[in-house]
C-alpha cells in the first residue's frame, strides 16, 4: 500500500497566522488560521510591525494545533511548505523561518510557495483542476486573471492597473465610515440596495484583460463628497449596491471573454473577495450559459488567507521535484509568472 503523503502548509503573508496540514495533496487534515484583524482594526488597516509581532506570538501555537488536530508529529511530514511572497516582508520572515526550522530540524524538503498560486491551488482542495483553466484572482493585493496549461504554470493575462478589488472595497468601506475589512461589510450592504447611483466601469483598451479600480474608487468619494456639500444623503446601502454592480460587472465580463478566447476547460475563483455573495451569484449565473466550462468557488474559509492552499499549492512542487534551500527568504515583490 502507498504510504500517505503529509505536507505542511504555513501562511504569515499579512495579518493571519496560519498552519495546515494536507493528506496526499489534497484533503484537509487540519487548517488552523489565527486572525489578528481585532488588532489592525482600530487603525482602519494592516500595520506591518503590529502584524510581524503577532505573528511570532502565535506561530509556535498555531503550529503546534495544526499538528494535534492533524493528528500526527512533525516527524511524520514528507515537506513543509511556506509563503515566500508577495507580502508584508517583516511577517513572511516570521512563516519562512520557521518552515526553514522545521525543514532542517526534521531533514524534509523546503517548499516556497508564491501566495497567488496558494489562492489558485485552494481550488484543488475542492475538486480535480482540469486544463487549460483560468483562475480569476480577486484579494486585497490582487486581481489577476492567470491561465494555466499545466501544474505549475502561471502565465498572468491580465492584472490590476492600480488598485486590487480588495483594496478598492475596504477603501470604499472606510469612506462609509464601516470596519476594516470592508469588503464583507460593503457585500452586506450592497444586498439591502439597489445599484440606482451611475458609476464607472473601467474597461480599458480593446482586448486588454487588466483591470482598473482607482477611477471607481474615486467616483464613490466625489459622490459621498458631493452630496455632503449639498447637504443631501445618500443611502449607502445604494451606494455600496452601485460600488458592487460595478467591481462585478467588470469583473464577470472580463472572465467570460477570457474563457472564450483562451476556450479554458474550468474557471477557478480564487482570493479574498471570492468570498463576495454578489460576485459568486453573478459567475454562477453567467456560468449556467456556458456549456463545457466548470466554475468551480471555493468554500469562505478556503478563499480568505489561510495555510492549506500553501500545502496544496506546495504538493505540485513536491511531486514536481521542485526544492527550496535554507536560503529561502521573505520576497515582497516575488512574481507569479517565474514560480514554476
Ligand atoms: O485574500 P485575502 O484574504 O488577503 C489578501 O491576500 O489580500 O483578501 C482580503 C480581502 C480584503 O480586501 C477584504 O475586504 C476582501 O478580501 N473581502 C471581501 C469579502 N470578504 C473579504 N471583499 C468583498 N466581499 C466580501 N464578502
Ligand atoms: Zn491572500
């Protein structure tokens, strides 16, 4: 009988201390992710050095969960993999050194994973990926549409000018005076009004797949701004209503011809702002005309930063025979399409 293959999986990339194990790939054995968002909130945002020292607070403590409820010990992992960018390089450090640890403490393989390709790779959690596919990666640093021909392979087609969609949602949110992270809170909103306001679309040049969201962002101030100096009131659940019809709208059309052009098999979501009720109801029903093409949206819990997707996204390289050394460091620029 095949021994079972365990790969540890660790996330420090911004503000969630995260340590999960994966069984042969993909099954989940234990997914623990400690949240730091209570202490960022006050601040309307992620503060790097407050996120760093959470990070090494809690490390040793996820860690060892994550192992309890795997039920097994670091001796029984075949590879640990970890998130060596792009983020906020004080808290990568904190994840790559202690993966570095363990790799060396136990002589098992060292697997840096780049963080798009975990939000990608969360999808395998779920279901077989089937090429060629394309992922559409929405999170607060991102919004990529990436093609992939095989495991492994990133060829990014299009991506953010500016702002990512999550960026564009909590900055959004904190103009509606609602807690970081807004982008829940915007979603919420958005389902109790009706999108009545004419806002932007940024659609870009013929054929481009790259994405604008500073110009909307833009638009809901000057409109929040506006009516104040007039002394009006918007309803923000109109407003935010209006805000979402547009990130989606944008973001459905843009999919849909990549879909047809590249003719992808599957369309994996990925990210952060996968978990937006608005978005996954708007794919699903542009979806249902499309025939041959899977759409596959990961549960909540595996679309917002959390460590299985690093193992998952860590297996392919396993397999692949691709190895980190102790050399390994934090990278906050790393790039997807060289992470092979
Ligand atoms: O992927 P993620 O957890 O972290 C990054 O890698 O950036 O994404 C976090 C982003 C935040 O901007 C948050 O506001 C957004 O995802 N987000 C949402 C929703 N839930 C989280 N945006 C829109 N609707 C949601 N329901
Ligand atoms: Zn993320």
């Amino acid at each position: 009988m095949k021994k079972d293959q365990w790969i540890m999986g660790i996330e420090t990339s911004c503000d969630e201390t995260a340590v999960a194990i994966i069984k042969n790939g993909r099954e989940i054995a234990s997914n623990v992710v400690a949240s730091q968002i209570e202490s960022h909130k006050r601040f309307g945002g992620v503060v790097p050095e407050i996120a760093s020292r959470h990070h090494v607070e809690q490390m040793t403590i996820v860690l060892e969960e994550a192992v309890n409820q795997a039920g097994i010990t670091l001796g029984d992992l075949d590879a640990i993999a970890v998130t060596s960018g792009p983020g906020l390089v004080g808290a990568l450090l904190v994840g790559v050194n202690a993966a570095k640890a363990i790799s060396f403490a136990h002589a098992i393989p060292l697997l840096g994973v780049h963080h798009i390709a975990g939000h990608i790779y969360a999808n395998r959690l779920v279901t077989e990926m089937k090429f060629p596919l394309l992922s559409l990666v929405v999170s607060g640093g991102h919004t990529e549409l990436v093609l992939m021909k095989e495991h492994g392979h990133f060829e990014v087609i299009g991506e953010t000018r500016d702002d990512a969609a999550g960026e564009a949602y909590d900055k959004v949110a904190r103009t509606l005076n609602l807690p970081y992270p807004g982008g829940p809170h915007i979603d919420r909103l958005a389902h109790e009004g009706v999108p009545s306001i004419n806002l932007p679309r940024a659609w870009l040049e013929e054929g481009s797949y790259d994405f604008s969201f500073s110009g909307l962002k833009s638009a809901v101030i000057n409109t929040v701004h506006n009516a104040e100096q007039r002394g009006e009131t918007i309803k923000p659940e109109d407003l935010a209503a209006s805000f979402q019809a547009s990130v989606i709208d944008v973001l459905v059309t843009k999919t849909l011809k990549a879909v047809k052009e590249f003719k992808v098999e599957q369309v994996l979501l990925a990210g952060g702002v996968a978990a937006n009720k608005g978005l996954r109801a708007a794919l699903s029903e542009a979806f249902k005309e499309l025939q041959g093409v899977d759409l596959v949206i990961p549960p909540l819990s595996l679309c917002t930063d959390n460590a299985a997707m690093i193992a998952a996204a860590g297996s392919i390289l396993f397999e692949k025979g691709q190895r980190s050394n102790l050399a390994l460091n934090g990278n906050p620029g790393l790039e997807l399409s060289i992470h092979n």
